[in-house]
C-alpha cells in the first residue's frame, strides 16, 4: 500500500493577489483571442469563396428560420423550407419588376447628370458673391471645389476593382452555383442538421461544464439570429420611408437613395450618411436651401424615428453594445475587410462580447478576504506568531 501524501497547506491569497490574478487570465484570453482571430482572417482569405457562401448560408438561415419553424408545427419540415422558399421567390419576382425599373432609370440618370452637377457645385464653391462661402479662405474653397471630382475619381476606382473581383466570380461557375443554388441548399442541410451537430457537441462537452456551454450557444443564437433578422428589417423599413419621403419632395434619384441608405442601414450609422447627404446636396443645388432644409429635417425625424422607436422595438437591445462600441466594431471591420467587414464587424462584436461576459464570473462572485482577525480575539494564535512574540 502506498503511503499517504501529507496534506497540501491551503494558501490563503488576498484579495488584491486574486485580482491579479484574475486580471492576468483576462488579458491572456484576450492575447488568445487575438491571435486566433488574425488565424481565422488569415484562413478566410484563403477560401474567401467558400467563406462568402457558407456566411451567406448563414444569413438566410436565421432570416428564413422563425418562418420555417412557425410551419414546421403543423408541417414536416421539407414542406415548411419550400413554402418559406416560394414565398421569396414571390417577392423577388415583384422587386424586379416594379423596383429593379426605376433605380436602373435612377442610375442611368445619375451618370448622365453627374458632369453637370460637378459644374454647379464647384460654381457655387468659387462664386465671390456667394454670401454662404464667401468668407471661407481662398485654400479652403478652392479644396472644397476639387472634392466632388476627387470623389468621383475615387469611386470609379472602386467600383471598377471591386465590379472587376466581382465579375470575376459571377461568371464563374461557383460564383452562379453559389448565388443561385448553393446558399438556398446549403441553408437547407443547415435547418435540418445543425441541431443534431449542436447536440452532439453538447454531449461532447464534460458534464461540468455543460451549462455554461448551452448558456454560450443560448446566447450566441439570440444575438446573431436577433442582429441579422432585426436589421434586415430595420433596413428595409427606412430605406421605404427615405424613398417615399424623397417622391413626396420631389428629390431626384430618389429611389437609388432609399435603396442604398436601406441596403448600408445593415450596417448601423451607415445608411444615415449614405442617405443624407446625398439627399440634401441635390434639393440644395435644385430647388435651394428652404428645399435642403426641410429634406434634413426629414432625415432627421426619420432617423430619430429608428433610433428610439423603430429599432429598439425590431433589434430589441439584442446585440448589447453601445453606440461607441458599434462604431469601433464597424471601423475595425471595414479596415480588415472593406464593405464586408462593416456588415460583419457588428454581430462578431456582438458574439465575441457573449463569450467574454459568460467567461467573466458574474459581479460578486469572488469571494471576500477572509477578515483579519484581533490579538484579543485569539490570544493562543497570537502567542504563537512571531508578530504577537514581537510585541509582546
């Protein structure tokens, strides 16, 4: 028989040793965290196709799921995802019949005016008898007449690199399988079998730590399935209301701005500007300040509108972050990965704030110091210290 081990003596820490500690763990995860997250970037640029259909996959699997889930009590399954699907598929159809037409015509209107509303703008910039810019300095109207030029310099470069990757993988043949057939079925393999693999995960996982496994997954799911079904929504909403209220004011182009400032609204912030300023500088320069006056006012109503009503009550706070945070998120995200890192940047903010707090003992979980006890109260123990001997 072996000998028993003398028992180990328990090491009480004090509570500054035990933040410490905590705090070293902390930034160790954190290091990790980073780390892995410059691998993943890493390995997504290396099957950026593959990652563009599975996230796309992804997307519409929480978009299309509460709707298949709702039939799929009454229905089996392939049923519910077919039903869900015609019913996008009627959609589609009615946005490319009525929709499609009028921002093609808006485009095209656009390109054809936009050497004239260069010219107005930089007349209005270096008219000397202008009362509103007249007293800028010479440098800085000179600056402000060469912006528009600069601007459509540089996004005719942008689009022509990114239409020129883009093109480049819709006339491939992934690039038509994934836009067209891919996502739709992968979406599919996603609603039937991921809740199996999520189970057998789960039965992975050692028993202890189970609980907070389900709570992370909870979390993760709420988070993500609230953000992209939320905003989509919320999207859609305000880019409705941008495009009537500029048919309403008579703003040119007024459903190619509803339509991006919908489409960027993904984004959070984003629509605002791409909606606003646009808008404004049109009516500005056709029908005058009173016109761009009550477009601003406007946008501003229509925004406040999201901001208080329309998305606390889609998104319902789901995400967590605050408005700091979401600007950091998408400036980070659209330094990593352009226009798809902005739309992305949010909900990996959000699911990455999941697994931080439930890694985070809740507030009060760490234990008190133990008090320090008086002489008086123990005499005995503190005969037997050598600070009670000291002083005595």
């Amino acid at each position: 028989m072996l000998p028993d081990r003398p028992a180990r003596p328990l090491v009480r820490r004090s509570r500054a040793e035990r933040r410490v500690t905590y705090a070293l763990k902390v930034l160790a995860l954190i290091t990790l965290g980073a780390i892995m997250l410059s691998a993943i970037l890493d390995f997504i640029g290396r099957i950026s196709s593959v990652a563009v259909i599975v996230v796309g996959a992804v997307f519409f699997t929480y978009v299309i799921y509460p709707a298949v889930r709702r039939l799929n009590a009454r229905l089996p399954m392939i049923w519910s995802i077919l039903i869900v699907y015609a019913i996008i598929v009627g959609v589609l159809a009615f946005g490319v019949a009525v929709v499609v037409p009028a921002l093609y015509d808006d485009t095209q209107s656009l390109i054809h005016a936009m050497p004239t509303l260069i010219r107005n703008e930089q007349r209005f910039v270096t008219d000397p008898n202008n009362p509103i810019v007249a007293r800028l300095p010479g440098p800085v109207r000179t600056y402000l007449a060469t912006v528009p030029p600069q601007i459509v310099k540089w996004a005719g470069g942008y689009a022509a690199t990114a239409a020129s990757g883009f093109v480049a993988i819709i006339l491939s043949v992934v690039g038509v399988l994934a836009t067209l057939v891919v996502i739709p079925v992968l979406s599919v393999y996603m609603m039937i079998e991921v809740p199996g693999l999520i189970r057998t995960f789960i039965d992975a996982v050692p028993a202890r730590a189970r609980p907070k496994t389900v709570a992370v997954l909870g979390d993760i799911d709420k988070v993500l399935g609230g953000f992209i079904r939320g905003q989509l929504t919320v999207g859609a909403t305000i880019g409705t209301c941008i495009t009537i209220s500029l048919l309403i004011l008579h703003v040119k182009y007024a459903v190619l701005i509803g339509v991006l400032a919908g489409l960027f609204d993904v984004s959070p912030y984003v629509g605002a500007i791409v909606g606003f300023v646009p808008s404004v500088l049109l009516a500005f320069f056709d029908q005058g300040w009173q016109h761009a006056l009550i477009t601003a006012l406007v946008f501003a109503a229509i925004f406040q509108a999201e901001g208080h009503f329309i998305a606390p009550k889609i998104v319902s706070d789901s995400v967590g972050l605050s408005p700091l945070m979401v600007i950091v998120a998408i400036l980070i995200g659209g330094d990593l990965l352009g226009i798809a890192g902005m739309f992305l940047a949010v909900p990996v903010a959000a699911v990455l704030r999941v697994v931080l707090m439930q890694a985070l003992p809740a507030r009060g979980a760490l234990p008190p110091a133990p008090p320090v006890q008086s002489e008086e109260a123990h005499p005995e123990a503190a005969k037997r210290s050598p600070v009670g001997a000291a002083s005595r």
